[in-house]
C-alpha cells in the first residue's frame, strides 16, 4: 500500500518519548504512529460489528452501515457507543 506524507503537531516531550520507543523496538517513529493508528481504527470498527452481531470483518465503516441490523436495536447500539467515547474523551 502506497505511503502519504502526514504533518502532525505534538508535544516535543512526547514526541522524544516515542523516539527512545521506537529505539528500543527496532522500529521507526512512522511505523509505530501507523501501527496506532490502525490499532484505533480497528477497535471501534470491531467493537461496533460484534455489538451488532456482524460476523464477517468489513474493510470500512461504510461496509458496516450499509449490512448492519436496522432498527431499534442498532440505534441503541451506535447511541451507547458514542456515549462511552465521549466520556472518555471528555475526561
């Protein structure tokens, strides 16, 4: 998969934190911001497909919305999930 250039703003102490890291694993700081970024994007994807009952894995988001159960059930699942994410990130 081809790679694309990403500009980011971060605290120098955390950004020197994530270097001695990526030191000591053998790894690249673009490795490791990649290897979280997918592991991000994968649990909330995963989390919402196994709360929905969906037993295959979707590439995307878009694939969930388009095959997950509709009604009331769904919609109570989203609405939960996002209140959970929001009082996370609001801590």
């Amino acid at each position: 998969m081809p790679k694309t250039k990403l500009t980011l703003s971060i605290d120098r102490d955390v950004i020197k934190d994530a270097k001695s890291q990526a030191i000591l694993t053998d790894t690249s700081l673009s490795d490791l911001v990649e290897t979280f970024l997918k592991s991000v994007g994968r649990s909330w994807v995963d989390e919402l497909r196994l709360k929905l009952g969906i037993k295959e894995r979707y590439v995307s988001y878009e694939d969930i919305i388009k095959r997950r159960p509709k009604g009331y059930f769904s919609e109570r699942v989203i609405r939960s999930m996002r209140d959970d994410r929001s009082n996370r990130i609001s801590r």
